[in-house]
C-alpha cells in the first residue's frame, strides 16, 4: 500500500509518502515541507500548497492520502490556517478519486509510539527507526506527515481488508453466518483506481 501523509499548516505543510503493508518493513519514497510566506495574503498561501500537494500526487500516485484530523486549539487562527491547509489535500485527493483518512494526533502517536501522548521527539525518532533512515526527518511538519502516512499503512490495511470482506459478503447475498440476510440492493464494492506505474 503506498500512501502520502499530509501534516497540514499554511506556514510549514508537511508531507511525507511511505510504501508497504501491516506487519513488513516501510519504505520510504518521498519526504517535504511546503513552505509559504505568512504574509502573503491567504489565497496564494493555499495555491502554493495546492500546487505542490498536486505535484506530489503526480510523482507518487498513492493508493491512499492520510491528513492529520483538525482539533480545537485555543489559538483560533492557528486552527483555522490549519483547517484550510487540510482541505486543500482532501480536495485534491478527492479529484483524483483517492481515499481520504483524518487521523488523530493522538491516534498516530499511539500507533507510532504506543502512547497517544508522546512528543514530536518520540515520533520523529520512531519515524526515523521504522524507516531505517540515517537522520531524524526535519522539520518536525516533515516527520509528523511520514507518521501519518505509517499509521494509515498500519491502520488503514486492516480497514480496507474488512471493508472489501464486507463488501464481497454483500454483493455475493451473504448476510452474517446463520442469519439468512442478504445485502440490500445496489449495494456494490466501492473500485479504487489504477495507480499506474512505479516512480519510485
């Protein structure tokens, strides 16, 4: 499973992609910041990130895009660029057809880390180890995207595998073992598009 992590923010966006499945080693294909003045106005800050989020989706052709799920902050305008920032990457992996996954800090953490309350110092150096990488991925947006990109490899494996059984259960008229239900009309296994060719 290929996916691209997205630890979205309008002054720093990380970004992070990440290949592999539950239980085998990760490998990594592509880590960044994308970086915009803040004092430009807000509209060309979300088309820099926009454009960048757009390149990377064209080089890495992920399966699946993880974005780090936006939480209540007392500072309003740091959630609120952080908010944007977040669904720039939902819109353009939603153009492509691509399945979007909103994480948790604290989901990743506890995936990462097994803590939920682990620093970005933790995470960095778990990032770092479960990539085999010579040095910790900075800044820590850079790190916390490729966390993010794990925990949905992790996560998101054993998501997908239920959902497909669900699914093929449905479409094939099977209910749950002893129960004689059947799935409900027009009830199909959602396709996921072709990724195409390695660019790695």
């Amino acid at each position: 499973m290929r996916v691209m992590g997205v630890d979205p923010g309008l002054t720093r966006c990380g970004l992070g992609a990440v290949e592999g499945r539950p239980g085998a080693p990760l490998s990594l294909l592509s880590v960044g910041v994308v970086r915009t003045p803040a004092d430009d106005d807000i509209g060309s800050r979300l088309v820099v990130i926009e454009a960048e989020i757009e390149r990377w989706l064209d080089e890495i052709k992920p399966d699946a895009v993880a974005v780090e799920r936006v939480f209540a902050q007392h500072n309003v305008r740091t959630v609120m660029g952080t908010a944007q920032a977040s669904a720039v990457a939902i819109v353009c992996a939603a153009r492509r057809g691509l399945p979007v996954a909103l994480h948790t800090p604290s989901e990743v953490k506890a995936a990462i880390t097994g803590n939920g309350n682990a620093d970005k110092k933790q995470v960095g150096t778990m990032v770092t180890r479960l990539l085999r990488l010579d040095a910790m991925p900075k800044p820590a947006d850079a790190a916390d995207a490729l966390a993010l990109a794990i925990c949905h490899v992790w996560r998101g494996g054993v998501q997908h595998r239920l959902a497909d059984a669900l699914a093929r259960a449905r479409s094939g008229g099977v209910g749950p073992a002893g129960s004689g239900r059947t799935g409900r009309p027009g009830e199909v296994a959602a396709g996921r598009p072709d990724r195409g060719g390695s660019t790695r």
